[in-house]
C-alpha cells in the first residue's frame, strides 16, 4: 500500500554541492571576495578583478611613459626655441649696435621708438625671418614684441628695396609669419597682451595680404574669425591700442580687394565669419566703407552656392541670429550698390535668389518676431523683438516697385512652349526662382500679403518673340505664372490621372511624371513653387474680378495694347484652361481628402529645412524635448506632405480648396462648364456611398463626444487658470501653464486628423459638396437629421411618442417639487400671442438652446386673450415657425433685424448693432459697462434665436417662404466646424457679393477699378463712412479706417484694388459680423455646421423654400391624403371631386400650380425629395356641396378643404380666385 516505507526510520544526509560558509562570522580583507561564497561564481569574480587590476597597472605605465615623453617633448623644444630666439637676438644686436631688452619692453604701456633700421640685403631678412616663424610662441609677450619689432623693420625694408621677390623661397616664411599674426592677434583681448601690439600687427597683415594674396586667402577662415572677434572688442581694446573703426574695416577689405583663384574662398568666409557680427555699424561707426568696397556680384555668387549648405533642423537661436544678420546685410549692401534706390527699379535674378535662400531658413523666426512686435500679448513675451536695423532691411524688400518689377526682368523668348515643356530651361528656373522669392515674402510678412499679391499681379515680362504677339508686348505675371504651371510634369500627371496623384504626393523615389520619368525631390519641390504662387495669386484676382471680366476673356497670351482695358481683364484666362484646371484642382483636392490617413502616416520623420516647409512653418526634430513654451510652438506646427518637402498639409489643402471652390462659385452664377462636370462619381461606389457616410458620421459622432468631455475638463482648466482672476504665480508656473495649454490645442488638432482619417467621405462633402449630385447630399442631409432625432429622442420620432416616454421616464423631482419630466414638457410649450408672435418665442423658447430640437407644442393666444382651439398636431409648429419667420424678416417691424436689397433678397441689418449702440449711449449707459454689454448681448441674441428658428424649420422639414441674399447663404455653407483646413471652411469677401448686398457701391466700384486716368483724382483714402439710420429722419455717420492709418494713405492706381477689396470685406464681413455670428451660432446648434457644407448658397435655398422647378402633378397626386367624404374606400377609387381637381391641376400652368401650393402649403415650392417628403403631408376633405362656395385651406396642416364641386370648369374657377384672392381660414 505505501511502496515508499522502507522500514529505515532515519533520515537522510542532505549534501549542498553549491558551497557554504563554514564560519559565517569570519571576516575577509576588503576589495577580495569570501572563497566560499557562491562557489564557481565567486572563482570567477575573482578572476576578472585580477584581470582588471593588471589591466589598470598597464594603462598606468603607458600613461607615464606619454607623460614624460611629452614632457621632454616640451622641454627639447623649449631649448630649441630658446636658442634660436639667442641667435636671432644676437643678429639684431649685430646689425644694430645696441638691443633693447623685449621682455622688458612687452612691459610698458607705450610703443616702439621710431624710425627703425632696414635690413643691408634681402637675405638678411629672409634669414631672420625663417628664425622668427621657429621660436616666436604667441603667449610669449617677449616674442610679440620681436614679432612688432620685426613687421617694422621687415616693412621698411621692402619700401627701400623693392626688387624684393616675394615669391619661391620667400612663400613659405611670410605664410607662416602671416598664421603667426592671427594667432597673437587671436589673444590680443586677453589683458595680458602687449596693448600697443594690436595695431602693428593689424598693419603687417594687411601688408603681407598685399605681398602674398593667394596663400593668405587660404586661412581666410581664421582671418575673419580674428577680425569678428576683435569687432566684438573694440570697445576695450580702443582705450588699450588705439584700434579704430577703420583700422578694423581696411583690415577686413584687405583680403577682399586683391582678385585671385581663392578671392571667393575670402568672399566666403568673410559672410560667414564677419558678417553674422551682431550690429556691426555699432562697432565701426559705419558700414558705408565696406559697401563701398566690396565686391557686390562676388558677395552675390558665394551666397548663392552658400545655400546649398542649408542649416540643420537643430538650429538654435544664435544660428537664427547670425543668419538674420547675414541677410541684413546683404540687403544693405545691395541698397547701397544701387544707390538706396532699391524701390525704384527690379532687383536682379541672382539677388532674388540669394535672398530666398537666405530667408529660407529664417521665415518662420522672423514672421513670429514681427508679429511679437504688432501684437503685445502673453504669447510673444519670449519672443525676442527685431532689431530696427534688421527690421529696416527687411521692410524695405516690401516695396512695390520691385516687386512689380519682378518678372520685367525676363524675356518671352524664354515663354516659348518648346522651352517651357523643358522643366530644366532658363524661363522655368527664373520662373521657380520668383516663386521661391514672392511664396517668401507671403510667408515673412503675411499682414502685407494682399499687398503683394497686388504687386506681383501687376507685374509683367516683356516679349520678343513673335509667336506670342509681337516683340514689346507684355505678358501678365497671372498668365505667365499659368503657363509655367500648366507646363510643369507635375501638372500634366495630375491632369491625365487622378489615381497617380498620392504617388506623386509621396516621397520622390518612386514618383513617376506623366512621361514616366522620375523626379527628384529638387525638381518636385520647385514646380510646387510655380504652383502654389500661381494658385496663390489667381484667388486673389478672383476676389476682385467681376463676372464681366471673367467670361471676357479671349486666348491671347499677351496684354492689349489698348491702354483703355483695365489689368484685371488682361489677365483673365480663357475660359478653356480654366477647364483644364479645374480638372486639375479636381484631381488634387480629391486624393488630399480621400487619402488623409495615408498622407499622414506617410509623414517623414526628418524635417528639412531647406524646403518649401521654411516658407510656412517650421518643425524641431522629434527627439527634442519640449522644455518651453517656442519649443512647443515650433512642434505644434501643422504636418506636411511626404512627397512634397515641407508645405504644411493644412496650407494645401486650404489653398485648393478655397480657389477650386470660388470658380465653382463662378459656375454655380454662370453655367460655362459642361454638364457633370464638377461630379467625381467615378471614384465612389455610389450604391453603397449613403451607408458609408452615415456610418462615417455615427463614427465621428463617437469621437466628437469623447473630444467634447475632453474639452470641457479644459475648460475648466483654462478657467482655472485664467490670468484675470490674479492667479499669476512665478514666470516658471507661467510658461508651466502655457506649455499645458499649448499640448491640449496640440492634443486637440490630433483628434481632428483622427476624424478627417475615419470620414473621408464626411470631409469631401462638407469641402468639396459638389463631387456628388445635388439629391444624394440632400438624402444624406434628411438621413442625418434621422439619425440625430433618434439618437436624443431615444428612438421616439414621433413628437406624440416622444412626450408619452418622456412623462412615463423616471427622472425624479426638482427642488419645487415637481416631476423633472414635467418640467421638460413645460419648457417645450409656449403660449404664443397673435400680434406678438416673435417676441413671444423668444422669451419662452431661448432658454431651450439646442432643445429646441426636441418637438415643440404650440398654443396661440388671441386678441381676447383667449386660447384658441385646436390640438397641436404638427400643424400647429408649421403655422407657428412660417408666422415667426414672416414676422422676424419683414423690414418694416420695429426690430429691423433684416434687410432687403433691391431684389428683395435678406441678409442682416449691418446697422443694426451701431444702432443699438446709440440707443444705449441714449440711456446714459457708457461702453464696456455691464448695462451696455447686456444690451447688445440683448440684440445678437434675437439673431441667434433667429438662426434656432431656420435650423428648426430644416431640421423637421418645415418649407418656409423666405429669400436670402447668395452671400448671406454663403455664410452658411462655410461654416462647416472646425476642420483641419480652416482657410477652406471660411467665407470670402469678393467684388461679385457686393451686387447682392448694395448695386450701387458695386457699380461704382467697377467704374474705379476700371477707370482709366489716375484715381487720386477723387481723394479717396483707405477709410469707409457708415450711415446709421437712427429714426423715420435721422441718422447718424462714422468713418472708419479699412486699414491702420487708412485716413493718411491715398487710393492710387497701384493699389485701388486692395482699396476695392477692403470695401468688400468690411461691408460683407466686418460690418455685419456680430449680427451674422450669432445668427450662424444660433442656426448651427440645431443643425451641424458641416451638415450646411454639403450645399452652396443656391442648394441651400432650395433646403430652404423647396424646388424651383415645375411642380410635379402626379407626384402630388401619389402623396396626397384624403379625409371626410373625399376618404378613399375599399374599391380603392377616387371620389369624383377629387378626379376633377386632379384634371384641373394637370391643365393648369407651373405658375397657377404654385399658387394653389402656396394657397394651401404657404409656399410655391415643392420639397427637395418630392412630396412624400412634405411636413405634414398634403391633404384634401371635404366642405360642402355648396357650389357658390370658395376652397379655402389650413395652412398649418397643408389642408385645402375642397366643396363637391361637380363641374370641372366651376372647380377651376373657384380654385383659382380662392388662390388669387388669399381666401383662407375665415372663409372654411
């Protein structure tokens, strides 16, 4: 049973075979280990520390052996030394008579008597120069004074023989004289340095510079490290010896002035050495001796192949400094070779290409440092200001003139087509070459960015070739920058197929053009230059070229002569490359959006900064640490395209966007493409396309829910830590504070790409709506308006339903006592009085902000005060939101919050918060005060009301019988949240919104911009005078300035077009914005911003009012319901009545069928979907079978209550004077 027991009840002797310690308290000297500790384990450790000791002794050994082989080294040398300076002495001595003792004359504080006595013979001199260059040791102030000694003597000699050949033997001695020189004159800031022997010293290099030229040249490096040093010391080293200012600048030129094969090795390191010095006019008292005698086209050319050494990603703030200092000078030279007169005529090709380069890697410093300066705030106080000597430089590249001038500098042989298909020609390098320099520019100084955009657009080349319209003529830089474009392989391969572009748009190694040929990152990156300034340039022409203008122009590639046609038209294309780039843009927008996530993850983790990158942002390398607030700034910025070096993405997709959309805008007014054409169809399966993008959007409902609850804590944070409440803390908790603040608008620009990635589909919609048909977006619209009614409705659509669960729900009670389920329902009901329709929801229905979703109950009140009878069934809501709408846009109410222009057409009144202004200062209230601010808080509430009531109507499908102004509809399709490209997203202000708003200042701006004498004729200034109607006869006027101190610059003919833009912003934007933020915050809390981006200004009035087209009889018919007698029974036929109004409707006119539509549904139009989609459904029942009488409606229920009429004549007589008349309710 137990196979174990043995019978043996003793127990076994256990041996441990690992080793033990025999006596554990016996102790072992330090540094050894216990022999028997851990056994085999131990033996080795022991083992390798007898190694290591061994290993020491040697490494000791061999370091005294070094030791004292240097030493005898030093001391053999010391010896030698020591015994050519007795010999070199000792001949002094003999050809003197008589020596001074130079240790004791390094002593004093004085200079060395003149005159000094030549050397008898050439070898004479040559002998103790090869003595000297042996033993003089520059930390030896005795052998400085030798070495003075000597320069005198030396320099005298050569005056008194000048049969001297410098040159064979002499060669090597004067250039080792000469690396001496540098090296004294390298300590000469040290106190202990002879004072008197700088200046000497200073005089023998430049003579030796003049005797050997070429071979000093070679330690140019060194030459111009001394003279920056002793630049930077002359403060000090003035008092001690007497150096000047012009000492130091004749230094400095010496190496300069003789031409030879290493002068540009001088050139060089005289820029990289000498001129990044902080301030050098500070040290020399002037700069004009350098200009005046510097090799300007020498300076030029080794800057341009400097560049080709672009500065690493690690730059610091010293780097940065230095090259801002460069360019600074630069400049200065530049103005100074030309006289100061850089603004008067074009800078050369080479200088604009040096100063590209050299802003290359300083845009982004010197953007930030600007606006530092114009922006006093708590973001900017680490930002070190520009110094106004490199200010003034770099203001003075923003010019007009020159800028104009820019393309005057080429020749049109250079446009020829067989050149500009070559992407290597001469035109294409000037032409990349100018966009690198104006893209530059845009990105160095962007609040002057209109300005040259104008300046550029009023540029011109000069033709001589005869294929393009005769030598002399001009060529427009729109249509010149356009050719360049359209010629690049970049835009044929984009153009030919829109599924190679994410290869183009990917790193350059295995990107193919449309011939099959590879480009290079280079080659890639600068015909991205053309393009972008072409698109640049061309969406600011847009915004200030009329329809007229647009569809003006003919194929000429060259200006009129006709002096009498405006610029703007001359630089119109044709209305067939603007088809060819639109299809273009097409291509390119399409993958940017479609293919997001893998433009982001394709993102290169180096960061170059010598690409197109340096022009619009900026990125540390990823492994730096974020230690403070401009590290966190710098790494903030926004991604950029893998294959494209360094333009952000958001920049791109923004500048495609925003012009691809101002041309369909174009269209959209005045059909000139072909059908179709905007559609992008092809690359979707549109079978399954309205299932994707409402999964797209439940997804991205998801993650905007999680980003709310995010952003919310940061509220709360923010709030907390918000500098007004006294909360200020140390500098560190400042900045602290900031990086946090800095890393959640990081975090939150991160959650952003995370939504454009998962909805492509969304993105596309909302940027570029048009890539698909009118009717699929509205049926995504009405299905996304489901989704959200049953997502906070719980599921119960219906409003019946809805209120039923609600009172059923479990929600608990208030503080009153009450049910929280009715407190809800109470909230959703209003009492809304006849004569006070507005005012009545407003005061009852605010409060519910985006509650107002939830269905609504309605109780009229009459003149008696009485509650007039009814259920609200839905119809009750309809009559409710077209009465508060018809009351809210008529002009002629005492709230005047809309306007109307000439075509009766609604946008909001821009007067209106200047006038509630007025009235408040009326009051007694004074401005910024509480009551003042609750007053005009007062007023935009009403608009954001407003904007709840029209979101209401399109979110229950409610059509309502209103006309809004096309820039005002505008509005609403830009406002689509807050996608990564803002600049696509937002509205801009053109010439052509102006006709909608006010056709009289249209006219008369067209007649300035195409006036043909100088405008200045009409005193005209950059400022706008506003009337402010104040009652039935008064008003009141204020003039503003468009821009700062608009009120002292004249409208010229140079800049009428910034003038003209100006206007058209601040009448469209500034003017009305507090009114149209509020309106478009209020509509934007009951239907999503980027539900509205789906549609254009056109698409969105039909959301609004309903199809414009004929009204479809039979559709009608199929969507009708019947009540009373006229209910149809189980045989499934039409009552007889009924048959004879359909035969009615069918022989009426489009225009007699929309009455009867209005006259029953209170608007003329039918919904986007059809009538199955019409809220509530129309319907027809019987009156009477009085003959005499006439139809009348219940417009609220889209009833149309119909006698039997048994005549079709009598029925259609009837019906049409019952439309005409307006007869209605009363008449039932």
């Amino acid at each position: 049973m137990f196979q174990s027991f043995t019978g043996n009840s003793r127990r076994p002797r256990q041996v441990n075979l690992g080793g033990r310690t025999t006596n554990p308290f016996a102790a072992y000297p330090a540094g050894r280990q216990n022999p028997h500790e851990s056994g085999p384990q131990n033996t080795l450790a022991i083992a390798q520390q007898e190694r290591l000791a061994r290993q020491q002794e040697r490494e000791r050994l061999n370091a005294s052996r070094i030791i004292q082989r240097t030493w005898r080294g030093y001391r053999c040398r010391r010896t030698v030394r020591q015994t050519f300076r007795t010999e070199w002495d000792a001949r002094e001595q003999q050809r003197l008579g008589q020596l001074p003792q130079f240790e004791e004359l390094a002593k004093r504080s004085g200079v060395i008597l003149d005159p000094l006595t030549p050397y008898g013979t050439a070898a004479e001199c040559l002998s103790q120069l090869r003595l000297l260059v042996q033993f003089v040791e520059p930390r030896e102030n005795g052998d400085i004074v030798r070495l003075v000694w000597f320069s005198r003597a030396f320099q005298q000699t050569l005056q008194e023989v000048p049969t001297i050949a410098t040159e064979g033997e002499w060669t090597t001695p004067l250039r080792r004289l000469a690396q001496l020189t540098l090296r004294v004159l390298q300590l000469a800031t040290s106190p202990s340095t002879p004072a008197f022997a700088t200046v000497p010293l200073l005089k023998l290099l430049d003579f030796l510079t003049g005797l050997i030229p070429k071979q000093v040249a070679r330690l140019a490096q060194v030459y111009y490290s001394v003279m920056a040093s002793l630049t930077k010391n002359i403060g000090s080293l003035a008092d001690r010896s007497r150096l000047s200012g012009e000492h130091l600048s004749q230094s400095v030129l010496a190496l300069l002035r003789p031409i030879t094969s290493e002068t540009l090795t001088a050139y060089e390191w005289f820029a990289k050495s000498y001129l990044t010095v902080p301030d050098l006019r500070s040290y020399l008292g002037t700069l004009d001796t350098l200009a005046n005698n510097i090799n300007y086209k020498l300076l030029t050319s080794v800057l341009g192949s400097l560049q080709s050494q672009a500065p690493g990603p690690n730059q610091n703030s010293q780097d940065v400094d230095a090259r801002l200092w460069l360019l600074s000078y630069f400049i200065y030279f530049h103005r100074y070779a030309l006289g100061g007169q850089t603004g008067q005529q074009a800078p050369e090709p080479e200088f604009v290409k040096v100063i590209s380069e050299l802003l290359n890697s300083t845009a982004v410093h010197i953007s930030r440092r600007l606006e530092s300066e114009d922006v006093a705030d708590e973001d900017s106080v680490e930002r070190t200001p520009l110094h106004p000597f490199v200010k003034e430089q770099l203001v003075s590249l923003v010019n007009q003139r020159s800028i104009t001038g820019l393309l005057s500098q080429l020749q049109s042989t250079t446009l020829s087509q067989g050149e500009l298909a070559d992407a290597q020609s001469d035109a294409s390098r000037e032409a990349k070459i100018l966009a690198t320099y104006a893209l530059t520019l845009l990105r160095v100084f962007p609040r002057r960015g209109d300005d040259i955009r104008m300046w550029l657009y009023l540029g011109s080349a000069t033709s001589s070739d005869q294929t393009t319209g005769g030598p002399g003529s001009r060529i427009p830089a729109i249509k010149y920058f356009w050719q360049a474009s359209r010629a690049s392989r970049i835009f044929a391969t984009i153009s030919q197929d829109s599924t190679k572009v994410l290869s183009l748009l990917k790193p350059a190694n295995d990107s193919k053009d449309a011939r099959g040929s590879s480009m290079s990152q280079t080659e890639r990156d600068e015909e991205w230059m053309i393009i972008l300034l072409f698109l640049e340039l061309y969406t600011f022409v847009l915004k200030v070229m009329d329809d007229e203008e647009f569809f003006s122009s003919d194929s000429s590639f060259t200006a009129s002569s006709n002096t009498q046609i405006s610029w703007t038209k001359e630089s119109a294309l044709p209305l067939k490359d603007i088809k060819d780039m639109t299809v273009f843009l097409k291509n390119l927008a399409f993958t940017l959006y479609w293919n997001s996530a893998d433009l982001n993850e394709n993102e290169p983790t180096t960061h170059d900064t010598g690409g197109i990158r340096s022009y619009f942002g900026s990125v540390p390398p990823p492994t730096e640490s974020i230690t403070s607030v401009k590290d966190l700034e710098l790494k903030n910025k926004e991604k950029g395209l893998p294959g494209v070096t360094g333009i952000p993405l958001d920049y791109f997709k923004g500048l495609v966007t925003g012009l691809l959309r101002m041309i369909h805008e174009r269209d959209s007014r005045r059909k000139f493409l072909p059908e179709g054409h905007w559609l992008m169809t092809n690359r979707f399966d549109m079978e399954g396309f309205i299932p994707a993008v409402v999964a797209e959007e439940e997804n991205r409902h998801q993650l905007q829910d999680d980003e709310d609850e995010e952003d919310q804590d940061s509220l709360m944070d923010d709030a907390y830590y918000e500098p007004s409440l006294g909360l200020i803390g140390t500098g560190r908790a400042q900045q602290t504070r900031r990086i946090e603040a800095l890393r959640r608008r990081q975090q939150q620009a991160a959650r952003r790409k995370q939504l454009e990635a998962v909805a492509p589909r969304l993105e596309i919609l909302r940027n570029m709506p048009f890539f698909i048909p009118f009717p699929t977006r509205v049926q995504i619209f009405r299905e996304f308006i489901y989704r959200d009614q049953m997502r906070r409705r719980q599921g119960f659509i219906d409003p019946d339903a809805w209120r039923m669960s609600v009172a059923h729900a479990s929600m608990g009670r208030l503080l009153e006592g009450r049910s929280a389920a009715q407190d809800i329902l109470s909230r959703h009901h209003a009492n809304i009085r006849r004569e006070s329709v507005f005012e009545d929801a407003f005061d009852q229905f605010y409060e519910l902000g985006e509650g107002l979703k939830e269905p609504i109950q309605i109780t009229f009140i009459d003149k008696f005060n009485t509650a007039e009878a009814g259920i609200d069934g839905g119809g009750v809501t309809k009559e409710f939101l077209t009465s508060v709408t018809n009351e809210a846009f008529r002009s002629t109410n005492d709230s005047n919050l809309f306007e109307e222009n000439d075509q009766h057409l609604l946008y909001p009144n821009p007067s209106a918060v200047e006038r509630q202004r007025h009235l408040l200062r009326q009051l007694g209230f004074t401005e910024g005060s509480p009551e003042w601010n609750d007053g005009i808080r007062e007023l935009l509430r009403r608009y954001e009301f407003l904007g709840r009531v029209m979101g209401k109507c399109l979110y229950e499908g409610i059509l309502v019988d209103v006309n809004f102004a096309p820039f005002f509809l505008l509005k609403w399709a830009l406002t689509g949240g807050t996608g990564s490209a803002q600049r696509e997203t937002a509205y801009r202000a053109n010439l052509n919104d102006l006709k909608d708003l006010d056709q009289g200042l249209y006219q008369g701006l067209l007649q300035l911009k195409n006036y043909p004498g100088d405008v200045e004729d009409f005193a005209l200034n950059f400022t706008v005078t506003d009337t402010i109607p104040l009652g039935e006869s008064e008003s009141r006027t204020v003039t503003r300035d468009l821009k700062p101190h608009g009120s002292e610059i004249p409208v010229t003919n140079q800049n009428r077009l910034v003038y003209i833009s100006y206007i058209a912003r601040y009448r469209l934007q500034v003017q009305p914005a507090l009114q149209t933020n509020a309106f478009l915050q209020g509509l934007g809390q009951i239907i999503q911003p980027s539900w509205l981006s789906m549609f254009n200004q056109s698409e969105l009035q039909t959301l609004v009012r309903g199809e414009s087209g004929d009204v479809d009889v039979a559709d009608l018919r199929r969507n009708t319901l019947y009540g009373g007698v006229y209910s149809i029974g189980d045989d499934g036929k039409e009552h007889p009545t009924v048959q004879l109004f359909w035969e009615v409707m069918e022989k009426m006119t489009n225009e007699e069928r929309q009455k009867v539509l209005r006259f029953v549904t209170s608007t003329p139009r039918a919904p986007l979907l059809g009538f199955s989609h019409l809220n509530p459904r129309f319907s027809i029942r019987d009156s009477s079978d009085d003959q005499e009488r006439l139809p009348s409606t219940s417009t609220c229920v889209n009833l149309l209550k119909l006698p039997r009429y048994t005549d079709a004549n009598t029925l259609r007589e009837k019906l049409l004077y019952a439309v005409n008349s307006g007869a209605g309710f009363d008449l039932s």
